[in-house]
C-alpha cells in the first residue's frame, strides 16, 4: 500500500473544488515553501515539501489523472505513470508568470528536477528527441491477418564523428564566463532571489568553441534506419501504432522520442469495412429470391461460405453471418459479415422468357392494390 499522502489534503482542499480553487491553492502553498525562502536550517525540508505540493498539483490540475486518482487512489497513478510523465505538459507558466518564471526555470532556480531526469545545477541539461510520423500504406488482406513490414525511417541520431558530444576532436568545450559553470544566473524579484537558465551557454555551464563539423555542434546527424513494423491483425485504416524510442535521438543525454506508425489500408473492390464489422453486396436473379436458394459468399479470410436465401427474400435483405469480421486489435469480439442480397432485374429479356413470365403472371392476382407500409418499418424488415 502506498504511503503518500493524500493529494487533496496536500494542497489542503477538498475533492469537489474547482480547477481554479486547486491552482489558487497550489500558488499559495509554492510560494510559502519556495526553497529560497527557506532559512538555513530547513532548506531540504523546504525542498522536499515543494516536490510534495508540485506533484500533488501535477496530478489534480490534469483531469484525466485526476479521474484516475479519485478512482484508484495512488495505484492509478503510479501503475500508469512515470514520474517524469506526471509532471509531463504541466502549466505553471499561467500561474507563475507574472513573477517570471515557468516550468522549465522552476526547475533551473530550484536546483532539482521537479520533472524526475535527476539533474542538478551545472550539468548538462538532457532534451528528449522528437517524436516521428510515418505514413504507412498496406493492403486490405495485411489488414486482416497483420504482417511484418519493414520501413525506411529517416532521423536523427547521435553524431558518430563526436559520439554526440557536439566537440570536434582534440577539443573540449570551456567554462561559460557568465555563469561561472554553474548554468544559471541569478536575479531577484521581489522576495525571490530566482536562477534562471544562463543565455550563454543554455544551461550547461560549458561552452562549446569548437563545434564538430558533422553535426555543427549539436551532437545530432540525420541518418535513415531501417525498422521491422509488426502490422496486428484487425488494424483500421487511420490507425497509429506506436514504437516508443524509435523516434529521435535526445540530445545531451535526454531519452528519444517514439515513432507512429499512421496505417493508410487499401480499398478493396468486394469489401467495406465499419468498426469490426465487414460489408459486401452479392447479386440473386429473380426466381432464386421468390423460390429461395443457397449460395456462396466469399469470406476476408479468402474462404468462402454458404448462405441459405429463404423463399420471398426482397432486395436489400442483409444477412449477419457471426464472427466472420475483422478480428479486433485489443483481443475484445471479432465482428461480423454483413451480406446484402440485390435481386438482378435483366434490363433485356428474349421471347422465351417474357411468355413465361406473362404465364405467370396470369396466375397471380392482377388486381391486388400494393399494401401501403412505412418506410421505417420498410427498412426494419431489410435488416432484420
């Protein structure tokens, strides 16, 4: 069992408070337990007292992982989240900004790492890489039984000449002047003595005067790799498959970013898809809709099977045959197979047909008036 405290008692409210009130309540508490406020001999308890309200705020300020905390408590959070993803995209800029400073400076003047990379003031600060998109095409039958594909990704990735360092061989970077090493500079607002970001070397303490002639000090060269694409079984048009650290490389030791793969699925000339379930539409002559007929009806699996057309059967009739759709990409029910029966009325008939047609014509009521119905009720009995 956790041993956290309760995230509401933390900022002290209650659980039925606005977003507002949660921000409010946060900016007071951050600003009495701000670490440069602290005297001598509370610094660490300061410190650790901001991180507690921070994270309380990183959550409840979201209102996704504030629904997962009110669900399952601590457990929610922690089974779903790194601590770096909790502080992930949090908005202290809003509340902070008119004292001038945001998440990112939070961070810098603070001098530990609210965001969870462990980094402290002086060393070099790591950036996660860029998330990549691939657009990739397949075809109708990969979308049924998946496939292996393997793609050509162009990106970013460590700087081979320098090992991503940035330097150009037989140099290394310099002590910044500005900030002494330290990556930071000081400046005081009000009561707030806040380190922000050095402008020079950006953050590092270091500066780089010699830059690699490769990658021009960034400590990145664009490469293509070549990645092995698992397509699963029952993937939909427009989908995005996920593969975490297969995007950019970070730079200054940050982690890389996630490739997405987007599936672009063919058009197939029998089937149409919608959700799960598979559509086609098959063509009957007039005397099997009126005596009934079995017929057979190709299948995505490339198989084909029996439908049974009852006598009486009208255009438009859809027949459902169970688990024969697409199998679903998280495990849950495989769709169906929707079959609609058209009944084929030739345009063009020879003299052979059009007399037993009139012959049987003669045998059925000529005079009968046409039933009114609904249309609603019309369209009950098509998909029934």
């Amino acid at each position: 069992m956790s041993t956290k405290r309760d995230y509401y008692d933390i900022l002290g409210v209650n659980k039925s408070v606005s977003q507002d009130e949660i921000k409010k309540a946060f900016r007071k508490l951050a600003m009495q337990y701000h670490p440069d406020r602290a005297p001598e001999n509370k610094k660490k308890e300061f410190e650790t007292k901001f991180k507690e309200i921070s994270e309380a705020y990183a959550v409840l300020s979201d209102e996704k992982k504030r629904a997962q905390y009110d669900k399952f408590g601590h457990a929610g959070i922690d089974s779903r989240y790194s601590y770096e993803d909790i502080f992930r995209n949090v908005d202290f800029e809003s509340i902070f900004g008119d004292l001038g400073f945001g998440g990112s400076i939070f961070e810098d003047f603070f001098g530990f790492d609210i965001f969870g990379s462990g980094r402290r003031k002086g060393r070099t600060r790591g950036f996660r890489g860029n998330d990549l998109r691939y657009d990739l095409t397949i075809d109708f039958d990969d979308s049924v039984k998946g496939r292996e594909v393997r793609i050509h990704v162009p990106r970013n990735e460590k700087c081979e000449t320098c090992s991503g360092s940035g330097v150009e061989k037989g140099y290394s970077t310099t002590t910044c002047s500005v900030c002494g090493g330290s990556g930071q500079v000081r400046q005081s607002h009000g009561f707030f003595s806040i380190s922000s970001t050095c402008y020079k070397c950006g953050g590092t303490g270091q500066v780089n005067a010699h830059p690699c002639k490769t990658c021009r000090g960034s400590g990145l060269a664009k490469k293509e790799r070549t990645i092995t694409v698992n397509i699963p079984p029952g993937v939909d048009h427009g989908m995005k498959l996920k593969m975490a650290g297969e995007g950019e490389a970070g730079k200054n030791g940050g982690s890389p970013g996630d490739l997405y793969i987007v599936v672009q699925v063919k058009h197939h000339k029998f089937f149409d898809r919608e959700d799960n379930d598979v559509y086609c539409e098959v063509s009957i002559t007039y005397p099997q809709a009126v005596m009934g007929t079995e017929i057979e009806v190709p299948t995505i699996e490339n198989k084909k099977v029996k439908v049974k057309i009852p006598p009486g059967t009208e255009s438009g009739k859809i027949f459902r045959l169970k688990g024969l759709g697409f199998p679903d990409i998280h495990g849950y029910r495989q769709g169906d197979q929707m079959v609609r029966v058209v009944v084929d009325i030739p345009k063009k008939i020879n003299n052979r047909q059009k007399q037993l047609l009139k012959e049987i014509a003669q045998t059925m009521d000529s005079n009968r008036n046409p039933s009114p119905r609904s249309f609603i009720n019309r369209m009950k009995d098509v998909f029934a």
